[in-house]
C-alpha cells in the first residue's frame, strides 16, 4: 500500500520577481515498510517536500496524495494530519509546560480522545521506544537524546504509520543518532513507512532508498542494498 504519493509537485514560495521556485515537478512514492531518506544541499527543498508530504503546506501544481485522499479535496489539513501523520521536527517542537507524557497525549487528546486512554496510549508509546522512565518530566529538565524520543513518541501515538522526520537524528551523537535510527527502521518494519531528511550518510544506510534532491529536483535515486551493506 502506498501511504504518500507526489505526483509531479511543484512548490513556489512568494510571487513576482521574488518568487522562491523550491520544488520543481518531484515525483515520489513511499509505500507501507518503506523507509526513505532524502538527502540533499541546504536549500535544495528538503523541507518544503516533506511539508507537502506531511500535510503541513499545499503544491502549488502537481498533486500529493495521503493515503488514498488527494490533499486538493480535503478542507481540514489539520485534521488529516493528526489522525494519519507523525511529524517529528527539526527543532523538535515540544511544549515546555507539558511533560514528556503530556506531549505525547496532546495529538490523540485533540482528536477527541479521553485524557485517560490517551495517557495509556502515550505510556506504550514511551515504552516502546524506552522512555517511559522520563514520562513525568519537563522537556527542559530531559537530555537531548530524550527529547528526541519524546518527539518520536509524539509523531507515532495513535494509529498514525506515516513518519516524517526532518533531521532527528541532528544534534545527537552517535549512538544516540543510531539508536534513533533503529526505532524508526522497527518501526518500518512493523507496517509503517518512513520519509526521512539527513545530512548524514550514516543514516541513511538504514533506509531502503536514498532519494537526492538539487535545486528542488531529484537527482538521483538509490536502493540502498545495493552500494551497502547495513
Ligand atoms: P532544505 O530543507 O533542503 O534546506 P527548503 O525546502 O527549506 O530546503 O528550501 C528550499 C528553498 O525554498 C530555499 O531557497 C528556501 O530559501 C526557500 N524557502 C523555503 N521556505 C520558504 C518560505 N516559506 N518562503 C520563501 N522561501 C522559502
Ligand atoms: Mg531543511
């Protein structure tokens, strides 16, 4: 099953002689145990594409499909994010009031779920990927490594399996990053799919495909088997 689809997208930022041209006809699919990374130049439209896939922004041309749902048809983009898409940010976005299980709660509780299965929910979720012992904590008073789980813990709660990552894995040290790396791949292997952003080489030898981005184009794309071995 495919879980996001860009059909020849495009993506202009502002109009006119300013006009930002961030995306330029990009054609993807990542189906269910996919996980793909995208790799690419500052500025070549990493962002911007993993906005359109998450739901976060329209193309301006082309079409992005979630699921089935072509983003064009669907009023409340809001709402199909929360109920089908994990986004972890690059600057995390956790909220400082709220404690690490608060966080993790705060997507199923705006869709309507009781704060007591959403807290149920939010506690499997931060033991499945070991962090259930920070569950009562400030974002503030975690280490980086933690916070990181926090937001991954966020973007998988509830029935979501599309995982949008942009750079998770960015200010964490290696075994840190790697231990990211392999929740995200369990989680691809488990039915989720996964569309990754990475700087890293090293990370993205745990994705099935490697798609590289210039100038808001693909470049290239490679199936990672066969130039590694993980
Ligand atoms: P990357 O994540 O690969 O660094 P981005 O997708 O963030 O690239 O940006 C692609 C291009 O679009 C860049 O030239 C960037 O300056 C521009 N851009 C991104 N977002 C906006 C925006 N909201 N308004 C104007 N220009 C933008
Ligand atoms: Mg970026």
């Amino acid at each position: 099953m495919t879980f996001v689809r860009l059909a020849e997208v495009a993506r202009v930022h502002g109009e006119g002689a300013t006009a930002v041209h961030a995306l330029k006809g990009v054609s993807l699919a990542v189906d269910e145990g996919e996980l793909v990374a995208v790799m690419g130049p500052s500025g070549s439209g990493k962002s911007t594409l993993l906005n359109l896939a998450g739901a976060l922004d329209r193309p301006s041309s082309g079409t992005v499909y979630i699921g089935e749902q072509d983003l064009a048809a669907v009023r409340d983009l809001a709402a199909l994010r929360r109920r089908r898409v994990g986004y972890v940010f690059q600057d995390l976005n956790l909220i400082t009031s709220l404690t690490a299980v608060e966080n993790v709660m705060l997507p199923r509780e705006l869709d309507g779920v009781r704060p007591g299965p959403a807290r149920k929910e939010a506690m499997a979720v931060l033991s499945e990927i070991g962090a259930q012992d920070v569950a009562d904590r400030f974002p503030e008073e975690l280490s980086g490594g933690q916070r990181q789980r926090v937001a991954i813990a966020r973007a998988l709660v509830g029935e979501r399996r599309l995982l949008l990552a942009d750079e998770p894995t960015g200010a964490l040290d290696t075994p840190t990053g790697d231990e990211i790396m392999r929740l995200l791949r369990a989680r691809c292997d488990a039915g989720a799919a996964v569309l990754l952003v990475t700087h890293e080489p090293r990370y993205a030898a745990w994705a099935d495909r490697v798609v590289f981005l210039r100038d808001g184009m693909i470049s290239d794309t490679t199936d990672t088997s066969l130039v590694s071995a993980r």
